[in-house]
C-alpha cells in the first residue's frame, strides 16, 4: 500500500491549483466565457487570467488551458490582449503544434484598428520563435514596416532581427534589410530610426562573413552621409540610442583634423548628460578620435575630468564603481592630469567596500611629490577601519606609495608605526611592506630591524607575513642578536608549519644566517636540512637536497649561490602588461574596463574572435550529488596527447623511494653536531659524482647529518584524509582539468557485484561520495559510462581531480588523475581504486 501523500504546510493561495481538478476548473470557466459578451465579462477574464499567469509564472504547467486562453482572447480590452500574448509566447516554443493554434487570431491582431494592439500582436508573433510559421511572419512584417503608427513600426523593425534568427534566408529574400535601410534614412520617428541602426549593424555584420555584398553594406553605416545625418538629429533620440549612435561613430574615422574638431564640437555638451552611459559613450569617442593628437589627446582627458567626477558622486553605489572603473584606466595612463583632484577619491564611511578599494587604488596611482603627504596620512587613518580588508588594502596603498620614491622618509615612519599596532591583520600586512622597502632602499635596515627585532614570531600567523619575517631574519642576521635562536625555534617547530612558502624561506634564511654566524646556526642548518629533505612538499624537499649538495660541494660556492651581494630592486614587476593595459583601453565602455581584463579572458567561446580554446567535459549531464544547483556541462575531453612522454614512461624512470632523485640523501638523526670550522669544509673543484663518500663526511658531522650510504628511502607520506564537503562549480573543474597535467593514469578492475550493480551512474556516485569523492558529471549507457569526479584534502584546498571510463563488458575502468599537490596523488589513487573495488559489496 503507497503512503499517503504528504500535506504542504503552506496552505495554497485561491490563485495556485494544487491538483489537476482545479486546472480543469479554470479550463471549464474559461470556455464558459469565450464569446461571451454580457456585461462583466471582461473583468470576470481578467480574474481567470490573472490566475493563469500567476500560475505560470510559479512553474505550474497550464499548457491545458491554451485553446481556452486563445478562444478568450477574442476581445478589444488591451489588458487581457497583453496577458493572452504573454501566456502563449511562452508556451508556443516548446509546443509547436500549439503555437500554430495561435497564428490565426495573431495575424487577425495585426490588422486591428488600435495600433497598440496591432503591435502587441506583432511582437507576440515574432516572439513564437517556431522555424516551422516563418511563412507566416512575412507578411505581418512587411505590412508592419509601412504602418503609420511609429509604435507599430518600431515592433516590426525588431520582429525583422527575429525573423533574421529564425530563419536569416527568409529575412534576406524578402528583402527586409533594404527596407530597414530606406526606414533609416527617411523614418520620422528617432526610436525606429535607431532600432534600424542596430538590427542592420547585426545582421550585416552576421552576412558579412559570408557575402561580400552584406560587408559593402556595413561599410555604408560608416559613411560621411549616414554618420552626419544621426549625429545632426542625436539630441531627438533616447539615452539608449544616443549611446548606440556613439558606438557607431567611434568606429567612423574623420578624412582630417577639421572633421574631428566638428564632430566633437558637436557633441561637446554629451559630455553634460545627466545619464552615465551617455557621458561615457562620448567620452570614448573623444578619446579614440584624438589618439594621433597628442597635445588635444591631453586637452580632451582635462575635458572629461569634470563630468567623470561628477557622475561619481551623484550616482549609486554600482554606478560610481562603474565610472571610478574607467577613471581608474585614466588614471594610470595619465596620472598627472587627476593628481590635484585626489580628494575626490577619499572614501567615505557609507560607501561599499568595493568603491572603498578602488578609490584607494586610486590615491596609489595619483600620489606624487606634491600630494603624497596628504594621501599617506588619510591611508593611515584607513588602517584603523573595522573593515579589515579595507584597512589591509590601505596600508598595501602605503607601501607602493613608498616603493613610488614619494616623501621615503615620512612613510617609512609610518610603517614603522604599523609594527607597534597591536593588530595581527595590521603587523603582518606591515611586515610584507618592509620587506619589500628593504629590498629597494637597504639603507633604511637599521631603522627598520630595530622594530621588527621587537616582533616575536609567535605572534605572526599569517604565512606570507612570517615568510617576510623570516627573510629578514636571514638576510639582516648580523644586525640581529637573537635572529640564530628564532630561527632554530622555528625549525624545531617545523612539523607545526603548514605553509610550504613558509618552510621554502626558512630553508635560505638558516643557510643565509649559517654563512654570517656558522657556530650559532649550525645546529640548525643540520636540523633544517634533515627536515627539509624529508618534507613531502617537492619543492622544500628539492630545495633542501640542493643546499645539502652546495655544502657537499664548497661552502664558498654555496654563499655565492645563496647570499651572493644583492643590488637594490629598482622596479617592481606590474602585474599587467602595457599590452593588455592598451588592450582594456581599446574596449572603453565596456565590462572589460570594470573586469579590468580584456574581454576574451571571460566571454564565451563563441564570442572570443581568433582566439583558440580547448574543448572539455564530454556530452555530460551535472550528477544531482554535485550540488543543489544544476547547470548543464560543457564538452569536456582531456587533451594529453602533447605531453612528451607518457605517465607510464614517466614512472618508469622513477626509482620507488627516490623521490625523483638519483642522489643519495642523508638522514638526521636528531644527535647533537660536533664543532667544526669552516675551513674544513673546502672540497677540491670536483664533480659531485665523482666525489668518494668520505669526502662529505666533514659537512655531515658539522651538521649533525647521519650520512648512508645508498639510497635513502623518502620518508611514507601523512595519512591523506577527503573533505566529505567538499565542493566545486563546472567552470573551475574545466579550467583545472585544462591546467593540471596528468598525475596518474590506471586501469581498475571492477569486482562482479560492483558490475552488475552498475545499471545507471547514479548508483555509483552515491558509493563515491560516502568515500568523499563527488561527481561533477556523469553520463553513457551500459556498457560504456563516463565519470568526472573531484575531492579535495581535509587539512587544506588541494584538489584532486579524476576521468573515469567504466566498460562493464569488461569489468575494467580507466581512471585518469590530476592534482594540485602531484605528491600526494599516488596517495588519493590509492583511496580511489579502494572505494571503487568495494563498490556493490555489501
């Protein structure tokens, strides 16, 4: 016996049918009052339609009701004409056999004496979208495109472009772009005038790829004629068209200076525009035409300064961000012109913390001789805000000021300042700035050392902050009496560091204190050393052994490798290039200037040009166990062929235990080391290779390294544990998938019950995820099924990412693995081929 069905806890409005009786009860009212002429009938539609839509709108499905909903539509009240087009526009394209129901009282509609209604009615049917009634379009639009009413051509100057989509050979053959052309030129009304200019730049521009006929076409836009006829009637149209006019003439290119002067003398006062996007439009052009005039190029940015600044200030939040965007791409090609206005970028207490961090992007870029004072001292103010992002981002702002050589002195101070702030957020932001001042101007060491001697590295957590700590450790560790013992301490805490950055700068800082001051460091160089060889992390690991043979070979060698005398750091490295920069500049006005990216680096594949991307992610479906929204998968196929060898030659030249390496490495036994000096060290100008394993007993015993001959084995890997919530959108797994090389490649044999319980993917994807390893997409019939699955640690975000074909004819699986932490991928392969044999057991 079923169970009986569960009651909602929300009791249903009058206006939602809870069951199919009440979708008949709409559908008999309705037919009762089609035709129906008797007083109130209309309002009495009104009600049952109000409901209907209501219902649609919710996602019940009425598709029932359409024959009823269009016998009702026989009636001149514009209100019940608007809901009876809304409801079948969005069920005539899923059901086309409905949609033909409709043609009729459509094309009726066209030709009704109220012209709203006849360009409702339009509208509605160019929005049916069904390739099979093109036939019937042409003659509602044709008969639209000469109406008097301009309402009813504006419709129809779209229903063109739709038409165009449906069916682009129709459109063409009836000759419809000529039309639109001839409306363009002659069309009293400014609205149908430029809804002719953007379905023609579309559709010429569509054509153009392959009709040398359509491109001739789309180059008559841009001609002298055209251009000067909608610039001469832009103060008529809308702020929309205004902008589409704009966009257009920024792409005309004048004959001489003259004609540049006479357009934007003609479009000087746009710039007062109370709409931004009009401002921001003609400012585009403005900037574009002047570009091979320096000295007006200059002129025109002095121009916009005002508007620009005005519309920051009078908008919303979303709109200031909008404009600061493209103020911020002014700013840093021509950072002089907006340095007296830099007041106008302090923040205030009500604004957003994303117009906050723009704005103190801004002041960075602005600051010069003049006003860095100023600036620097509303930026300390900042580092006391309770929005501590927004207080990190000023004291970075502070610290590239710095790096700018603006008033070294008094910033230096400040900085200084920070150390003594008893703030976490604010000594570690602190502590990354003094690093980089020390880097670029040495002469500040002592000043600097002598704070941040005070710092106790207990009190720093966060691991960029304790790596400038520790580079500072290493590298002033002669002007720092206790800089050996901190750092012997935190080498007996290194199984305590989780930071792989963290544990690489400790490495150099011992070696680089070991060189200034051998006897108090030695002991824990050896205890470093020992430690890093055995890190699991590739990098310390290989780090480490390199220091390890640099000391086997010559001391003298490895300081002119490790501590060789450093030059000041006069520039530091921009993180976009002076091409992208020019590439942004290029698509003014649009999102890439508030992405602040070029628009191929986030639109779609279709939308990229010449640029060539990789497909991904096969013909899957997003598994209902990937997350709660459900998006559909993009094509997905691994692209590893280019590798240069494969991951089975790859392994094979891999000794188990060598850790990649084919070079012995000592172990630390953890005993104290005798004393040695430094001249004992000096080995004769060998190969390593060559050396006799003697020869490295002297540094072995310096360092209290246990040296063995033969291959020492890499220490097991830590247990590896699966984050049981662990979660990822499609977007980041194809960009990883595409990132990451492969791993691991395998072939898995899967246990008979495990094959005959395999009827559909979802059986195993709930088995996978009670072992923490979760789909992202599934798909394929018996016997051939297509897994994508991902994981990630416990302790930290490193995922795995793993393709797995399974043929149950076989009972075999092919398993592909990808991963952050490639070291820890055998690891992981292990679990999986685990929680896949177990699978269909009991």
């Amino acid at each position: 016996m079923a169970p009986p069905q569960q009651q909602s806890q929300r009791s249903p409005s009058p206006s939602q049918p809870s069951g199919k009786s009440e979708v008949s009860d709409l559908k008999s009212q309705l037919r009762q009052l089609a035709g129906s002429r008797a007083p109130g009938a209309d309002d009495a539609k009104r009600d049952l339609f109000k409901k209907v839509i209501s219902n649609m709108t919710i996602g019940i499905d009425v598709s029932a009701l359409f024959g009823e909903m269009v016998m009702c539509s026989a009636t001149s009240d514009i209100v019940l004409k608007k809901m009876c087009y809304l409801y079948v526009g969005n069920y005539a394209k899923g059901n086309p056999e409905l949609a033909l129901l409709t043609i009729n009282f459509l094309q009726r509609d066209c030709k009704d004496e109220d012209p709203m209604i006849r360009g409702l009615a339009l509208r509605s049917l160019c929005s049916l979208r069904v390739e099979n009634l093109v036939e019937y379009l042409v003659g509602p639009l044709g008969s639209g495109l000469k109406d008097n009413n301009s309402y009813v051509r504006t419709v129809a100057v779209i229903g063109v472009l739709k038409l165009y989509h449906i069916s682009a050979s129709t459109c063409i053959d009836a000759d419809f772009p000529q039309t639109l052309k001839h409306l363009l030129l002659n069309d009293p009304d400014t609205q149908v005038v430029a809804n002719c200019l953007s379905a023609l730049q579309e559709i010429w521009t569509l054509e153009s790829t392959t009709s040398e006929e359509a491109a001739r076409e789309r180059e008559t836009l841009l001609s002298k004629p055209i251009v000067y006829y909608i610039l001469n009637r832009i103060k008529e149209f809308s702020e929309w068209a205004q902008c589409l006019v704009l966009e257009l003439v920024a792409k005309y290119i004048p004959s001489d200076n003259s004609e540049i002067f006479d357009i934007m003398n003609l479009l000087e006062d746009r710039l007062q525009h109370a709409n931004g996007a009009v401002v921001l439009a003609t400012i585009k052009l403005f900037l574009h035409l002047t570009l091979s005039m320096a000295d007006v190029h200059q002129q025109v940015y002095e121009r916009i300064k005002a508007p620009l600044l005005t519309q920051v200030s009078s908008g919303s939040p979303e709109q200031s961000y909008a404009i600061l965007s493209h103020l911020h791409l002014l700013v840093m090609r021509a950072p002089y012109i907006f340095a007296a206005d830099y007041k106008h970028f302090y923040c205030q207490y009500n604004e957003p913390s994303y117009v906050k961090k723009l704005k103190l992007e801004m002041l960075t870029a602005v600051a010069n001789e003049s006003n860095t004072y100023e600036i620097v001292t509303e930026l300390c103010e900042y580092a006391a805000n309770v929005d501590i992002p927004i207080a990190r981002e000023s004291i970075r702002a502070v610290g590239k000021i710095a790096l700018q050589q603006y008033d070294v002195n008094a910033i230096v101070d400040r900085l200084l300042q920070f150390l003594e702030m008893e703030k976490d957020y604010v000594t570690s932001e602190a502590l990354v700035l003094v690093k980089d001042l020390l880097r670029k101007y040495p002469q500040w060491s002592q000043d600097c050392i002598a704070v941040v001697g005070n710092i106790s590295s207990k009190n720093v957590q966060e691991p960029k902050a304790k790596a400038a700590l520790i580079w500072m450790l290493g590298e002033y560790s002669q002007d720092m009496q206790d800089a050996p013992y901190v750092l012997e301490s935190l080498v007996e805490n290194w199984d305590e560091e989780h930071s792989a950055e963290v544990r690489l700068h400790l490495l150099t800082a011992v070696m680089k204190c070991f060189f200034k001051r051998p006897p108090e460091t030695q002991k824990a160089l050896g205890a470093a050393l020992a430690a890093g060889i055995a890190d699991f992390h590739q990098d310390v690991h290989d780090r480490a052994l390199f220091y390890y043979r640099l000391l086997q070979y010559k001391v003298s060698v490895a300081e002119s490798v490790v501590n060789p005398p450093k030059q000041a750091v006069s520039v530091f490295a921009d993180t976009q290039s002076n091409e992208i920069k020019d590439r942004i500049f290029d698509e003014f006005n649009t999102l890439s200037v508030v992405y602040q990216k070029p628009s191929y680096m986030f639109t779609d594949k279709e939308h990229r040009g010449t640029f060539e991307f990789s497909d991904e992610l096969g013909n899957l479906s997003i598994s209902a166990e990937a997350g709660d929204s459900v998006a559909p998968a993009q094509r997905v196929e691994a692209n590893d062929k280019d590798l240069l060898l494969s991951t089975t030659e790859k392994e094979e030249g891999r000794e188990p235990g060598s850790n990649g390496s084919a070079y012995s490495a000592p172990s630390y036994d953890g005993s104290s080391a005798p004393s040695a000096s430094l001249a004992d060290l000096a080995y004769p100008s060998t190969s390593i290779t060559a050396q006799a394993p003697s020869s490295s007993l002297a540094i072995d015993d310096l360092l209290g390294l246990d040296f063995s001959v033969g291959t020492a084995a890499t220490p097991s890997p830590p247990p590896l544990n699966l984050n049981p919530k662990a979660a990822m959108d499609p977007g980041t797994f194809q960009q990883k998938w595409r990132q990451l090389p492969i791993s691991i490649s395998e072939e898995y044999s899967l246990s008979p019950q495990g094959v005959a319980s395999l009827t559909s993917p979802h059986a195993l994807l709930r088995h996978m995820q009670s072992h923490s390893i979760l789909c992202i997409a599934s798909g394929g019939q018996s016997p051939n099924f297509k897994f994508f699955f991902f994981a990630q640690k416990a302790e930290e975000a490193s995922t795995y990412l793993v393709e797995c074909i399974i043929n149950t004819s076989s009972a075999k699986s092919q398993v592909k693995i990808k991963a952050d932490d490639q070291n820890s991928s055998q690891a992981f392969s292990t679990i999986f081929q685990s929680a896949l044999s177990k699978f269909g057991l009991p």
